[in-house]
C-alpha cells in the first residue's frame, strides 16, 4: 500500500474510534444523569424528602433534579476554560469520572429514615456534583467529533455525542424496567432502586478505558502548533462573542425543556394514581413504552445530523421545532387515554421533532465560535440553555398541571419555550462548511 492510502486507513480507524469514544462516554454520562431523573419521579420522594408531605416531597424532589443545572455553567466554565488551554481529551476523561463517582455515591447513600435531614442534603450535593460534571462533559464531547470530522460530514459526526443522550435514556430506562419488572414494589423501594446507580461504576472503567485511547482533537494540536491557544479563553469569549452565547442558551432551551418531560416528567404522570391526579397505569409496562419511544429519538438525532450536512444546520432545526411546536398539545390527549399503546404513540411522535432539534446541535455550536475558545464557548451556551429549558420542566409541568388541571395546558408551556428557541435559530446565519481553525483574533482583529 502507498504512504497516502495508509495515512488515509489510520486516519478512518481515529475517527472511528473518536466516535466510539465519544457515543460511548456520552452514553454513560447521560445514563448517570437519566437514572437520577428516573429515581426522582419514583422513589425519592418517600426516601428523601418525606417530612415535606407527599405532594410538596415530589416538587422538592424534582427541584433537586433542576438544582444540578444551576452548576453547570460552573462546571462548563471550568471544563471551558481548561478545555481550551490545555486540550479536549483530559476533560472528557476527567468529566467522566466524576459523574460515576457522584452516581454510585447516591447508590449507597443512606435515606431520611435512616440519617435524618443529612440525607436529602448530601443527596443535593451529589447531584451538585453530577451537574457540575455534565456542564463540562458535552462541549468535550461535541468538539471531539466535530473538529475529527471531514469538512462535509461535520453534521453526521457531531450527531454521535448527541445520540448518546438518547442511548443514556434507553439504557436507564431498560434498567429499571428491568428491575422493577423482577422485583416487587415493596423490595424495589427498600433496595432495589440502588441497583442502577451502583451498575455505573461498571459502565465508568468500559468508558474509561475507551476515552483514554482517543488522540486529542487536530484542531487543539494545530492551535498548540501555532500557539494560539488562549491566555484568557473566557474573557475573549464575553468581550467578542457573547451574542453568540446567548443564541446558543435561546436555541436549546426548547429541545431540553421537552426532553426532560420524556425523560422524567411523563413515566412519573403515568404512574402516578388517579387519585393524585395521574393516569395509574403500571410501572413496568410505562418503562417499557418510554424505553421503546427513546429509540425514535435515538434514530431522528442521528438523521437530524445526516441531513444537516445536506440542507444545513438552522433549517434542520427549524423543522424540528416546527414538528415539536404542532405535537406539543395535541399529544395530552394520546396520553391521557390511558392506553399505552396511545401513550407509546405519543412519545414516539414527539421524538421527531427532538431528533431534528438535538442531531445538528454539536456541528452548529462548534462552527459559531472560534477554535481558541470554542470549548468554552459551547459548554457555557449549552449548560445556560440547560438552565432555562430543562433544569425545572418536570417541577413547572407539576405545577401548570396542579394550578389547571388540564395536562394540555403543559403543551402550552412547551409550545411558548418552542416559539422562543425557533426565532433564536432563525436569527443565526447558515454555519455549514464554515473553516473550523480560525481564531479570535482571526476573527475580529484586535
């Protein structure tokens, strides 16, 4: 073989394996993360925050969930700024290990009963600690796979890290099928919840170890070459580039504030007696709906990203929050039947327009900011959205449903975030094709 054709093999294999790396510790992050969101919805409630009452204990328990949000910008920060100094690999690693820590602290955290008022406060600190973790771990993971990318297929390949959101979701949620399917719910609400959050600790040394064979990004090897990375990443960031901040919060807010209902609010709903005002239908059957469901999003996030690089990143989200923005009220109805092939249906329609909103996300953040200061740029403009979209959307659905007692209304609460999250993409101009290694000072010269 030619020097070219092999340059051109091992070039293949890296991506390949940049990929991996990145769908697989994204997978695991998030499954950390969804575990958590699953556990608020059904059991910590009544281990954690009983003294707050029955009610008021399932507000508290999905604030604690929206709690971990507030310390991603923290986390993206941090992750940001040393991503962008001293490279992409070390932080994706580093992210990594700090979510499973948190994960399998909670697996053996004891509850209320058991410690008192210290329960449910380091519960809240492990969560801090799992937001602080995630706020770094997307811009890594993002910026791994975009800048790995061929020019034309920048949308394909930043829609891997993506789809490991939805492949975390399928995972947590399986495993708790699974478990509360083989146990009671008396042995499920003692011990049998820990399981999922212990199980990580597995699932950290497989992604380690996949992570850790991952070359650094070409484009932070070509920034170190030149020199150019960033004395002051942050401080570059907000003096030249804070519009683009703020577009990329406004642009997510939708597609999170929506996929944290179909990652916790609506198995929780489901369940939930008719007597408190949910539909009673039975656990294991909803797990296995939503399970299913997450498979659509797994499929429209990885098209969302193919099409991308054909038609161009806005446009690709502007058809998916025109798709998400018609179903958002008319899917209650499907719910709210009762019937779970209804509700499956449901879900799965929904996870068209997220897909189409979620596959082209990494490809058009990495390409609004410069090289120097993209890693901050990205993880700041994601973990902010986080914030605004999805950080209290289980807590605000309870409560819209609460005050009205109509489940539509909460439609009309995602169709709001919706139309504010399309106009915020429709004010950024087409990134496609755009030159990944220009730097701030190339940009806007000082």
């Amino acid at each position: 073989m030619t020097a070219e054709v092999l340059t051109t093999i091992d070039r293949r294999a890296e991506q390949r394996k940049v990929l991996a790396g990145t769908v697989v510790g994204t997978t695991i992050e998030w499954y950390d993360f969804f575990i958590y969101a699953q556990a608020a919805g059904a059991v910590f409630a009544a281990l954690y925050f009983a003294p707050a009452g029955e009610t008021v204990g399932q507000i508290v328990a999905w604030a604690s969930l929206g709690i971990s949000f507030l310390f991603r910008p923290l986390g993206a920060i941090v992750a940001g700024h040393l991503g962008d100094r001293l490279g992409r690999k070390r932080m994706l690693v580093l992210t990594l290990i700090l979510m499973g820590l948190a994960t399998a602290l909670i697996g053996v955290l004891p509850t209320y009963a058991q410690i008192g008022i210290a329960a449910p406060v380091l519960l809240v600190l492990l969560r801090v600690m799992q937001g602080f973790s995630a706020g770094g771990e997307w811009g890594g993971a993002a910026l791994m796979s975009v800048e790995h990318a061929p020019a034309n297929k920048r949308g394909f390949f930043g829609a891997y890290p993506q789809i490991g959101v939805p492949l975390g979701m399928i995972l947590a949620t399986a495993t708790m099928w699974v478990i509360t399917t083989v146990l009671s719910e008396a042995d499920f609400l003692a011990w049998g919840w820990r399981i999922p959050f212990l199980f990580s600790i597995v699932l950290i040394l497989v992604g380690y170890f996949i992570r850790r064979a991952v070359e650094e990004s070409p484009i932070f090897k070509e920034l170190q070459e030149r020199k150019g990375e960033s004395s002051a990443p942050l401080k570059i960031l907000f003096m030249k580039n804070a519009k683009e901040v703020i577009l990329a919060a406004l642009i997510f807010i939708a597609n999170n504030a929506a996929g944290y209902l179909l990652i916790a609010f609506f198995s929780a709903y489901a369940t939930r007696p008719e007597a408190d005002g949910g539909l009673g239908l039975e656990r294991p059957p909803v797990l296995l709906a939503t399970t299913l469901a997450s498979f659509g999003w797994l499929a429209f996030t990885l098209y969302g990203g193919i099409i991308s690089d054909r038609i161009g990143r806005v446009r690709t989200f502007q058809i998916g929050y025109v798709l998400l923005g018609i179903w958002a009220i008319p899917m209650w109805f499907l719910i709210d039947t009762g019937d779970i092939t209804l509700y499956f249906i449901a879900l799965f329609v929904m996870t068209i327009g997220l897909g189409l909103s979620y596959g082209p996300q990494a490809a058009l953040y990495s390409e609004m900011f410069p090289a120097d200061i993209r890693y901050s740029g990205v993880s700041i403009g994601y973990a902010i959205g986080a914030i605004f979209g999805g950080a209290f959307a289980p807590m605000i659905a309870d409560l819209v449903f609460k005050s009205t007692g109509q489940s539509w209304t909460i439609g009309v609460y995602i169709l709001g975030v919706t139309i504010i999250s399309l106009i915020a993409v429709s004010l950024v101009k087409e990134t496609k094709g755009v030159p990944l290694n220009t730097r701030s000072n190339d940009v806007i010269p000082q």
